[in-house]
C-alpha cells in the first residue's frame, strides 16, 4: 500500500476506539504512530497508559499535564466574556478540545510528524473543534479521521477487530449514556437521553448531589476577583485549578449547575444533553455580579451582546481565530476594573448572589437612594422624559390622525 503519512500523532485516551486507531494506522497508513493522552482533570489515572500504547503497536506516548493551561488560558478567557451557548451550555467539552488540540500540534511538530490523528465521530462537533486547532496553528499537517474512513459501525465490530489483532479491550456492560469529564464539566449524551421525553438516572451524577437531597441549611460562598479573574474563595487564595476544584466540592454538595437542554449541534442536527457545571455556575454567576457594579451600562450591554457570538465561536472550535482574537482584546479591557468580592448563596441546586463590592464600584448609594437626597434633582426627569419620549408622542399623533 502506498504510504501516504509517515508518522503520526494520535489523541490517545486508552479506550476502545483510540486502542484499536493504532493498528488501524499502521496497517492502512504504514506509518509510525506516536500516542498522546492530556490531562485536563477527568480524574483517570492516565499512567497505565505508557505501557498499553506501546504494546498495541504506538513508538511511544506522551502524556502531559495541561490542567493550569486549560483553567488559565482557556476557562478563564470564556468566563470573562460571560460566554454561554444558547443561553445555558457553559461549554465543557467545547473549550478543553482546542487546549487539546493545540499541544498535540506541539508535540507534531517537535517529532517531525507529518499528520495527527483523532477518535472523534463524523456526527459530532468535536471533529471540527480539533480539525480548526490543527489547520490555525498548522495548516501543513494531514488530518487522519478513521471514523470517516474505516468500515466499522458498531461497538461489537471495534471488539471483534481488537481481538483480532490480540489488543486487550476491557469489555464492560455498556453504560446507558456517554460521558466526557475534565475539570469544569461532565457532559452525558447518548443511551437513554436519546430520547428528550426520557428523565436522567440521577444515579448518573459523579459532581453534584441531587438538589432535593442536599443540606437544608444554605452556605455563603465569597468569591475574590481581580481583573476579571477569581483568586481567592473565602478568603483565601488558590492556585486555578485548586479553586476549580473548590468550588465544584462546594457547588457539588449543593447540588448546583445541573442543565438539561436540546442544544443545536454546528453540523445540524439537535442533540440532547446533561451537563453538571458546578464550580462553573457559582464563577458565572459571581463574575456577572461584579460586572454590574463596576462596568457602566453601555459597556455591559455591549459585551453582553458579544457573550453570544463568543459563544458560538468556543463552541463551533474556532478559538484561534482572528474575530476570537479581537473579542478577546476587547474583553480584557472591559476587565480592568472588574476586581472586587461577590457573595454567593448555594442552596439545592441554587447560586445566587447575595451581596457584592468593589474599590471600583460605579453603585452610588445616594444617587440610588429612595430616602431623601441633595444629588439627584427628580424635577430634571420631566425633561428627559419628554425628549426620550418625544418619538413615540409624534406616531401616536400620527396614528390618530389616520383613524380620523
């Protein structure tokens, strides 16, 4: 067979589909396959994965860290510009997939490979999310999607061609849902959800507590900002993934960031989807608060104009692009005095604000005051009334006019 890539590097989970994508290279490509498994925070102990990727026939296999770059680089971006896809998805899955993304075209690069390789399916969006990182940050390299190419279409057909070939797959009864974890989310589609009317097991759930089981007794949460950026929680600093991991142990145990939506896939079709967000939910609510007291209202209107296209753009992959770039500049700026503390309430399944401030605040209190005040002159509002409202008194006066 003609060779048509001489080495690649595959995003490697150590799974099913991506056990059997090595072989599957070598045989169809006769190329060298080098694996790559990242870690940002699924919780799975990745290290017995060295020795499985060589023995399923890959040259060697990195494993790397990219937990701080995920929250730091990518997590914090998408929360400072308030971005959230179709009103509830805080996008889990969207945004790990180009921190992923982007290191396996790193490690492309420093071995000299002339393709990468994914698991993703022809149906979902994460073929695009990755295929976008590759063709910004190496429009050279060849981009392999066996699920495109091969012939297989089942989970028995992947178990039959791994035993086969001698892999050892661990057969388990299949889940009744797919899942995808890392450390802002867990994503589960698929299996029973399938079908919209059908309710969750709540037996499904790894971060959050069912909210009707969680303490009868709210907890208030203080959350400290500095540009746009949480650093602190009750006072006391972490380190950002050690504050992801905080809050989702508190928001986890008062059930919060639970969503069930029908969201609208970029390559067309409607998926249904459960998602628990819980460190996730208690930031964006905090984040926003302290927006409303430090940016002034054309600003926040604006940049809450802009979440939405933000949005489509985290979730569609196109995060190294130049319209992401020129958003991300004008969010940092909207950022600058977006520092100060939020208090939050977490109650069954709940986050709510209770209480915000800032050295930056734009709250007056005795402009806002309903008590006697010497700032405000009430009398000036009948003229501003008058000219705001002069419009819409000349259409009704026409509209009269029209009736007679």
């Amino acid at each position: 067979m003609e060779q048509r890539a001489k080495k690649v590097v595959l995003a490697y989970s150590g799974g099913l589909d991506t056990s059997i994508l090595i072989p599957w290279l070598k045989e169809n490509y006769g190329c060298e396959v080098i694996a790559y498994a990242a870690d940002v925070g699924q919780g799975e102990e990745l290290d017995p994965l060295n020795e499985k990727a060589i023995k399923t026939g890959a040259s060697k296999i990195y494993i790397e860290d990219l937990k701080t770059e995920f929250v730091q680089d990518f997590i914090y971006p998408m929360l400072k510009a308030g971005a959230v896809y179709e009103g509830k998805y805080l996008m889990g899955t969207s945004v790990a997939r180009p921190v992923i993304a982007k290191r396996q075209v790193e490690i492309a690069i420093k071995e000299g490979a002339d393709a990468v390789a994914h698991g993703a399916t022809g149906k979902g969006n994460d073929q695009v999310r990755f295929e976008l990182t590759f063709k910004a940050l190496k429009p050279d390299l060849k981009i392999i999607a066996p699920w495109r190419e091969w012939d297989i279409k089942s989970r028995e057909e992947e178990i039959e061609y791994a035993e086969e070939r001698g892999i050892d797959v661990p057969v388990t009864k299949a889940k009744p849902y797919s899942m995808d974890r890392n450390l802002l989310h867990i994503s589960y589609e698929g299996g029973i959800l399938e079908d919209p009317w059908n309710e969750y097991n709540e037996d499904m759930f790894l971060y959050t507590v069912s909210p009707e089981k969680a303490p009868d007794k709210a907890e208030i949460v203080t959350i400290d900002f500095e540009k746009g950026v949480p650093v602190a929680i009750n006072g006391q600093g972490y380190d950002p993934v050690a504050l992801i991991l905080k809050l989702n142990e508190l928001g986890g145990k008062h059930g919060v960031g639970r969503v069930d939506i029908v969201e609208n896939r970029l390559v067309g079709m409607k998926s249904r989807g459960v998602y628990e967000t819980p460190g996730g939910t208690i930031l964006y609510e905090a984040h926003h608060a302290l927006e409303t007291i430090t940016l002034d209202r054309d600003t926040l209107h604006y940049k809450q104009m802009m979440a939405g296209r933000y949005a489509e753009l985290v979730y569609n992959g196109q995060w190294f692009t130049p319209l992401k770039k020129a958003m991300d500049a004008f969010v940092d700026e909207t950022q600058n005095r977006v520092t100060g503390a939020v208090k939050v309430k977490l109650y069954k399944g709940s986050a709510q604000t209770v209480g915000r401030k800032s050295p930056f605040s734009l709250y007056q209190e005795d402009l806002a005051t309903f008590g006697a005040d010497e700032v405000y002159n009430q009398k000036d509002a009948e003229g501003f009334i008058n000219l705001f409202g002069l419009p819409i008194k000349v259409q009704a006066g026409l509209e009269q006019k029209v009736k007679k």
